[in-house]
C-alpha cells in the first residue's frame, strides 16, 4: 500500500498532525473504569470529531426543518444542505450521478434493499447468490431470507489458511446460476482486503452483478465505484466517523430503475388514491418516510474529514500501526494471529493460547482497554477457524503508538492472571 | 447457611480487595471450586444462551433441595457461576425461584448484568430460577 518509508522519519514529521487529530475527538481524553481510554474497537463503531458533532448540533439548532416538503425558506435551506450530501457522497464515491446515491439507515439495510427488491424480481428457484466465506452477518442472512422465499441458494467460495480468498476455485463457481456476487470489501473479523475489482470483473464475464460490503473499507480507503464497477455499493456513516442510524446504498442507475420499491410510504411515491399509488423517481424511490436528516448532514462532515486528512494519511499511519502491532503481539508467548495475509487494513484478531478471549477482553476492559472479543458478527467463519471468537483490536485514525503499547502491557498482565 | 447469608459472607470476602486485579484473580480463583458438571450432561441443550464463552448447567433434586452443577471455558464466567452456584445450590426450589441476587452488584461486577449479547449473567440466574419453577412444579 504505502511506499517504502524510513518509518521513524515519517512518524515525526507527522507526530503533531496525528496529535492535532486525535484532539479533534473529545471522548478520548475521557477514562474507562478509572483508566485513560484506549479505544481499540473502532471496526464496531468509530469515535466522532468534533465537526462532525458540531455539524449536527448546528442543524438542530439553527437549520432543522422538514425537507423536499416546504415552500418556506428554512426548509428549502434544510432540503439544499441534505441536497448537497448526497452530491457530496456521489463525488466522494465517483458515482455517475447523485440519483445514484440512496441514503439508508446503513449498511445492513442497504444490503437488505438490494437482497429484497433486487432479490425478489430477478431470483428463482435453483439461482445461486456467491458469499464469501469472511462475511458478516449483514452479507449473510438477508441473502438467506431472499432465498428461502426465492427458492434460490448461497454458495461459499472457499478461503485460504492465511485468510484471503481461493482465486483459483472462485472461477470456476461463476456459472449461468449464479445472480449475485455478495462480497465485502475488507473483512471486519480479519482485516482482510479482497480483490474486489478483479472478482467484480470476473463475475462480469460471466454476466453477475456485484454488491460490495464497504462497511470497514470507506475509512481505511476511498471507495471509487466505477473503477470497480460495482453494481451495488453499501456503507455505513459510523464506521467512517460519521453518526449511527445512517449509511448510503450506490446502485448502478439502470440497475435501481427497475428494481421495485422496498419499502412504501411518504417521499417514495408521486401520486397515492386508494386505488392506485405511483413511485417516485430515483432516489427518492428508496427514501421512504423522513430521513435521518440530521445523519446524512453529519455524514457530509465526516466525509469532509476524511478528505482533509487525507486518505493517503490514513493509509500510512493505519499500516505503520498494524505492522508495529502485529510485531509486539507475535513476540508474545504462543499468540495466534488469524488472517496473515499481507493484503490487509487496520485489524488484528487474536487468541492466546489456553484462554477464552472472552476473559482477555474482559481484563482488558478493567485496565481501560476497549477491544472486541467473540465472534464479530462473523460466525460462519469461526466455524471455518474451529474457535468461539478472537480478541479482535482495530484501528483509527486517531490510534498511536502509546495505544498499541498500552495495549500489549495489559495483554502482558491479563495473560499472566489467566495461564 | 441461607441464601442471603451466603450472600452477606460473599459480599465480606470481596471486601477485603482493594482493586479489580485482586477481584478477578478471586474470581478466577473461586472457579476451580465449582461443582463440575458431569461428562454425560455437557449437551447443547444445557448450553446456556446469551454468554460469549460456552456455559453449561445442570440442576436435580437431592432429598428437597436442588443441587446445581455446571462448567465454563472462560475462567471469568467459571468464577461467576461458581459463585451464583455458592448461593442458589442445596436449597429448596422454591427458595431459589424467589431470590433475589443483590450480591453481584455489591462486589463490583455491576456490569455483568448489563443487558448485552456478550455476558450472560442475566441467562444464567434465568435458568437457575427457572430450574427452581420446573422443580418446584415437579413436587407436586
């Protein structure tokens, strides 16, 4: 990913950036049971900056109306800066257009768009939809529905030992039964990067769309839609530092147009009688109801953040981290990392031998350590590993040295009280 | 002893720790004195729901009293089971039904009652009271 770099000169040029960063968070200058917080678990949900709090604290204050509805000015206003992300997104995303662009309440809604409207048209009996074998549970289970009402079924293609997909069995499943390749783009469990554009391409060949997980990809790197050519393209705001309760759903334009509606109600439709009710066009089709305006406002600022820091920043500090990481954590007696292949972004899962991550996880927390343990949504594949879950450390922007380091001296003591 | 008083006692040795190391160490320690559940009742039916690590309970009736037995692979959740089995065993069903199991939060482990999918204290004093239902019903 990144050019070879003497690491300690980058580090120091950027060591006041990264601080004047990880100050924009305010919650990590709080404590967790009596202890400075470590925030290790941003692959659950990221930590916010300030201009993203701000921006939705001033919508409230200063600009909340409801939108595409009035004729008043504040609401026309409210209507225009809602307007502005969703251009603000297509931008970021390279999408087409901005009709393009679906506002959700995030990516497992998204994914479950897709799987129903998209699902329910095209899919019959005997069609088969392509997993991998690291999806999350949002990848997994709203194909299985769509499925069992279809009459069509998920096929896995197999993984390899280090984590990363078998490329040679993947071709040969791309048969004329398939009607989706459902992958994510890196695996929230392992931190494992896929091949995406060069799968979506195969499965091009051979006449299958792609939806594409992008949930832990937007804040490690930036999602260019058409480079792809993903069909189908779905996120979160929370992972990339944006609020909860909102995520977008690209879909090619031709593609959406004939998809039916999802779910019904106010702003989907252009004329409703008892009788007969019409749709709206895109991408109001897919907005029914209110929207999480203020959401989508804190989304715009997220993505402004991102793009001030800089995705090639990211990119380097994240890997600096999880190299520097992954060392301290392999000099430790018998522990495991799962997901060793060196095409991977920002995560470490990990056991030790003889303990439950659950009690690692758990004495971590009292030492002020926030780190995820279990089985991440991902039970598929801690079945395919043969374990009940990992202690699963992730990282942001805002992550140093000193975190890892912290880190690894209550890792030291928790594996000592447990073995 | 009742229930309370092995809830007072339990309440009394936590005391004597000052931070949360020498609370889990005790914990951990406590752990290897649980009454181990036989072999044969390790089934996926007596997996209790709702905890990150596997936790199974068994529970049958000896003379009037229900005696409980069970097993952990996480140290933590062997600890807290054995103590939940230090209070509700060798007592009478309806006497667990009806307890309550105001130990926990005063030796610090508040937390673990907390609602989430990863702990699952709440499921274990569930099924143990709901032991307690069953085998009280049984009597009659």
């Amino acid at each position: 990913m990144a050019e070879v770099m003497d690491t300690d000169h980058r580090l120091s040029r950027n060591a006041e950036d990264l601080n004047r960063i990880r100050n924009m968070f305010p919650i990590l200058s709080g404590t967790m049971n009596g202890k400075p917080l470590v925030f290790l678990d941003s692959a659950a949900s990221s930590q916010k900056p300030f201009q993203v709090i701000e921006a939705m604290s001033h919508y409230y204050r200063f600009q909340h109306a409801n939108i595409h509805r009035g004729i008043y000015q504040l609401s026309q206003q409210a209507t225009e800066a809602f307007e502005q992300v969703r251009k603000k997104t297509a931008a970021w995303l390279n999408a087409g257009h901005a009709h393009e662009i679906i506002f959700t309440r995030g990516t497992t809604e998204s994914i479950n768009l897709v799987a129903s409207s998209f699902g329910r048209k095209y899919f019959k009996t005997g069609d088969e939809i392509l997993v991998s074998t690291l999806e999350h549970h949002s990848n997994i289970v709203p194909w299985q529905l769509i499925a069992e009402q279809t009459g069509a079924k998920l096929r896995v293609i197999p993984m390899l030992d280090n984590g990363e997909v078998d490329l040679d069995a993947y071709p040969r499943m791309l048969t004329g039964k398939v009607k989706m390749l459902a992958l994510v783009h890196i695996s929230n469990a392992l931190g494992i990067i896929h091949p995406v554009k060069e799968m979506i391409a195969m499965a091009h060949s051979a006449g299958i769309p792609a939806l594409i997980d992008g949930a832990q990809a937007a804040p490690h790197l930036q999602p260019d839609v058409r480079d792809l050519d993903a069909d189908f393209y779905a996120l979160s705001a929370h992972k990339m530092y944006g609020p909860t309760g909102v995520g977008v759903l690209y879909g090619k334009s031709h593609l959406l147009e004939a998809m039916p509606p999802y779910q019904g109600g106010g702003e989907m439709i252009s004329q409703v009688s008892f009788e007969q009710t019409t749709f709206n066009e895109l991408p109001f089709k897919f907005e029914a109801g209110t929207p999480d305006i203020a959401g989508v406002i804190g989304l715009g600022a997220a993505i402004d953040f991102l793009l001030e820091v800089g995705y090639e920043n990211i990119a380097a500090h994240e890997s600096d981290l999880l190299q520097y990481t992954t060392g301290q954590l392999l000099e430790l007696d018998e522990v495991n990392i799962y997901g060793t292949s060196l095409q991977k972004a920002s995560v470490i899962s990990f056991d030790a031998k003889g303990t439950h991550p659950y009690d690692v996880g758990a004495l971590l927390d009292k030492q002020g350590i926030a780190v995820r343990t279990g089985h991440h949504c991902t039970q598929p594949l801690m079945q395919h590993l043969g374990i009940p879950g990992t202690v699963r450390a992730s990282f942001g922007i805002y992550n140093n040295r000193e975190d890892a380091d912290r880190m690894l001296e209550a890792l030291k003591l928790a594996l000592k009280m447990l073995r | 002893m009742t229930i309370q008083d092995t809830q007072n006692t339990i309440v009394e040795e936590f005391e004597l720790f000052g931070d949360w190391m020498e609370r889990y160490e005790y914990i951990i320690e406590l752990g290897k004195s649980l009454p181990l559940i036989d072999e044969q009742y390790k089934t996926d039916e007596n997996l209790i729901r709702g905890c990150q690590s596997r936790v199974w309970l068994h529970a049958s009736m000896q003379n009037d009293r229900v005696v409980f037995t069970a097993d952990s692979d996480a140290l933590i959740t062997k600890g807290i089971i054995a103590l939940l089995v230090r209070v509700l065993s060798n007592h009478k069903p309806d006497d667990i039904a009806r307890a309550e199991l105001w130990f926990i939060d005063r030796i610090g482990l508040k937390e673990h009652l907390s609602p989430t999918r990863s702990n699952g204290l709440l499921s274990m004093i569930k099924q143990m009271k709901m032991y307690g239902i069953a085998l009280q019903a049984s009597q009659f």
